[in-house]
C-alpha cells in the first residue's frame, strides 16, 4: 500500500473518477486505499482513508484494524465507501498471476498482486554479475482508458516497482 500512494501520489489520474455525464475528471485531493478482504462471508474491500499521510506503522494499524471488524462482521457501510484505488492480493491464496478486471465504480483503476515468492535474480556487484534469491512477484494493473492511458500506467508501475525493490533491498 506505501508503494503505491508513491504512484497515485505522481499520477493524480489513478484517484480520478469520471462524470460520465458532465464529461469531466474528478480529481480527488486524497488518497483512500479499497483492499480485498476474505471473510467468513464472502470478500469485502474495506477502505484505508487518507493513506497519504500514513507511515508504514500507520497503514499496517489501519489495516489490522479493518481486516478484525470485516472478519468479525463489524464493518460499517461507511468503512467500504469512497475508495479512490483498489488492491486485489490474489497471491494470498497461492496464485501467481491474476488480472482483475473489475473496477470498483467510480474508481479508474485496481492493482492485482500475486503471490510473493524467491526467484533468481541476476544482480550487478562489484562489476560482477551474480545470481541470487529474492522475493518477487506478479503485479496487474487494470485501468480505465477513458480516464488515462496505458503509458501513464506503465510509468506508475515503475513508481511502484521502484518504491517496492527499496523496501526488499
């Protein structure tokens, strides 16, 4: 979640939404993270609001907090609205790759993660290539093309990519 308000943070397009009727973006000026929770009812995407001013401490307090109420059945109606960008952890239950490709309304995009794993990795040190075990995974992101276009989508990847690869470094 750090990693990505790094990207919807550079591309305010991510947390847009779209009046389909004014024709118009709406951009939003914070950031509330959706993110899929399995619970013994079924899936439900609590929202983490205003990320943006959480440190990592902050966030991983938020979501605990959520996940207990979900799984607990004490989520309140305002606890899965107004979500600006969802995340989809399919990898959670062992899958490598999925793409989501339902967007929750009125959002413009939704990040799938798979599962994280140690992959061999050819790393640069002291002039000499190696090969190492690190932790990787699949990441899919689906968008909304009438809010923004694949080459800002690709340039929030790398955001998130890099912001990911400090974290596990």
């Amino acid at each position: 979640i750090r990693a990505c308000v790094l990207g919807l943070q550079q591309f305010p397009s991510f947390c847009a939404s779209l009046d389909a009727e004014a024709g118009e973006l709406i951009y939003k000026k914070y950031v509330h993270i959706g993110f899929a929770a399995d619970t013994p009812n079924g899936l439900v995407v609590p929202v983490v609001r205003d990320v943006q001013t959480l440190d990592l401490f902050g966030i991983a307090r938020a979501l605990g907090e959520l996940v207990t109420r979900a799984r607990s059945d004490r989520l309140t109606p305002a606890d899965v609205r107004g979500g600006t960008f969802t995340i989809s952890n399919h990898g959670v239950s062992g899958s490598l790759f999925a793409s989501p490709i339902v967007i929750p309304q009125p959002q413009s995009a939704i990040l799938g993660i798979g599962k994280l794993e140690k992959r061999a990795v050819v790393v640069s040190q002291a002039g000499e290539d190696r090969i190492i075990a690190r932790p990787r995974c699949y990441v899919t992101l689906t968008i909304d093309h009438r809010v923004m276009d694949g080459e800002r989508a690709n340039r929030f990847l790398k955001v998130l990519v890099q912001g990911l690869e400090q974290v596990s470094n």
